[in-house]
C-alpha cells in the first residue's frame, strides 16, 4: 500500500491532511486491515475542544473497539456524519472517508507528525 504524499500521519495510525488552519484527521489503510470490517464509528460533538494525542472517539470492528487519538490540538468544526450509518466505507476507502476536521489551535504540533516516507517504515 503506497500511502499518499499528501497525507501526514501519526504513530497511532491516524492520516491528518492540513489545510490552512484546518486538519481533515481519518485512520489509515494499515489500521483498518488491523481492524477488519468496521462496524460502527463513534466521533465528538461539533465544538469539543481536542488536544494533541488525547481520545476523540471510538471505531468498533467486528475484531475489537479501538480509541481514536487526536494528532493535532484544536476544535472540532465539522464531523463527518455519513460514517453514522455507512461507517464501511473506512474499510472501503480509508484515505478518503474523513473522520473529523480540527481548527488547529497549535499548528507548530503539526511539524511531529510522519510523512509518508517514515510512516511507510514504521508499518513495515
């Protein structure tokens, strides 16, 4: 799996994609084959305050329910609510199905995520 240039990533296997003080954050194509089919996603209300490595919901697979972690600190400003009922489509198009979107409160965080390269080497 080639993961996309574009795309910063985190440790624990979420992909954040920035834009201007916006951090689009979803999990990544390694996490959902650790998870196997998602069932069900569970993401913060609009306005939940978030910082950098803490909890900001849950995403159950027929495997287990793993915590989400924030790779960014800031507030919710949009969630992603079709997950609500499709939340398959994490398993379909992990790289394309968005979680939540972050206003950054701290964008100098951003400079301890992985790119693509180092992300690709801690997976191997």
């Amino acid at each position: 799996m080639a993961y996309p240039a574009g795309l910063k990533y985190t440790k624990d296997h979420e992909w954040v994609e920035l834009s201007g003080d916006r951090a689009k954050v979803g999990i990544t194509d390694y996490a959902q084959k650790q998870l196997g089919d998602v069932v069900y996603v569970e993401l913060p209300e609009v306005g939940a305050i978030l910082r950098q490595g803490e909890s900001f919901g849950t995403i159950e697979s027929v495997k287990a329910v793993s915590e989400l972690y924030s790779p960014v600190s800031g507030e919710v400003v949009d969630i992603n609510a079709s997950l609500k009922n499709k939340p398959e489509t994490v398993n379909s198009d992990p790289h394309g199905s968005w979680m939540i979107v972050v206003k950054l409160g701290h964008p100098a965080e951003t400079a301890a995520l992985l790119d693509a390269a180092q992300y690709t080497d801690l997976v191997r």
